[in-house]
C-alpha cells in the first residue's frame, strides 16, 4: 500500500491512476481497485490504457483478499478500516 501512497504524492491524481492500472496486468486489477478504495483514490474510470477506457466499476473484487487485507489492517487501528 505505501507504494501506491507514493504514486499519488509524486504523480498527479489522473496519472498515478493511470500508471498503476498501465504497469499492473488486468488479472490483479481487482487488487489494486481494493486498495485504491481503501485509500479513498478509486477513479470511476480510466481513459487511454492501451487504447482503451478501464470502467473500475465492472472490476470484481476478491472478497477472501478483501478479508485478509482488512483482518491485516484491523490488527493496529482498533477496527477503523473499511470498504466503501
């Protein structure tokens, strides 16, 4: 998650999210839109990855990583972590 932190703070908004839907292959978008919702960085779409526009919303998550990730994440923060 940090590095994805770090894309938004050298990037701006549109183009971290256009980099990391670019460098991340489309079987671990799912991830990567878990994470993005995590971090309040979710785009609703996004334009121009190989020609073509990625609707974030028709991306399926993988609730047993869901889990996992939040179980993860609800050790230190007292349960503060939570998915849209």
């Amino acid at each position: 998650m940090n590095h994805i932190i770090i894309y938004f703070n050298v990037f701006q908004f549109e183009a971290a999210q256009r980099l990391l839907f670019y460098k991340t292959s489309p079987e671990n978008w799912s991830l990567l839109k878990m994470f993005l919702l995590l971090l309040n960085r979710c785009p609703r779409k996004v334009v121009g990855i190989n020609g073509s526009t990625i609707m974030v919303g028709d991306i399926e998550m993988e609730d047993e990583a869901c889990q996992l990730v939040l179980q993860d994440l609800d050790k230190g923060s007292n349960g503060q972590w939570s998915l849209p």
